[in-house]
C-alpha cells in the first residue's frame, strides 16, 4: 500500500497511488481536503462487458460505496478517482454525469489541476 500524505498549512492532501485495499487506517487521514485514489468501480461492469466480481483483480478495488465511507469516516472533503479508463472503458461524459449523483467524488482528467 503506497499512500502519500502532503500538509500546508492548514491543507493536507492524501495521494493513494497504488496497492491502495485495503485502507488501512491511519491518523493522519482525518480531515483531509482531498483523497486523490486509483482503482474504483462505478458499477462493478469492466470494459469487456464482464464483472468485476468474477475477475481475479476484484478484491484490489474500491467500490463507490466504500469509497463515500472512507470519505463519511476520515472527514474528507472530497474525493478525486484516477485511472477511471483502464479498466471500465466509459467516456467521461458518463462519469461527469455520475458526478451530479455523488457526494464530493468527483472523476479526473488528463491534465487536471487539483486546488486545495
């Protein structure tokens, strides 16, 4: 499990950049401006048309719901996924489109530009 945290200040930044399940728990994560994590599934669907349940990676990924628990537990104020094509194969028209369904979890982008 490979997870960065960054302070300024009063910001603090988590980066979760690989091997990130489980979440371990750790003090430092509490009330953190952001959580930037890789490896989420939005609906469990991979971009052959199989399941997440029966593939042999699936116990290394985050479901939205853990993720908003996460989220829900440590006070974090918001959530950046990553890596959102390599396994679903979705356009990020259906994830901005998500986005208005979630509660501070939002989907990046090539070249975006996270403010804390």
């Amino acid at each position: 499990m490979t997870f960065y945290v960054m302070t300024e200040g009063r910001k603090k930044a988590i980066y979760a950049c690989c091997d990130v399940k489980p979440f371990v728990h750790n003090e430092l994560y509490y009330d953190a401006d952001v959580l930037i994590i890789g490896l989420v599934s939005d609906d469990g669907i991979l971009r052959d048309g199989s399941k997440l349940e029966d593939a042999p990676f699936k116990h290394d990924m985050f479901t939205l719901e853990e993720v908003e628990e996460i989220r829900c537990t440590y006070r974090i104020k918001r959530i950046v996924v990553t890596h959102i094509d390599e396994y679903w194969g979705k356009s990020y028209a259906y994830y901005r489109k998500l986005e208005k369904a979630l509660d501070q979890i939002f989907f990046a982008y090539d070249g975006m530009e996270i403010m804390v």
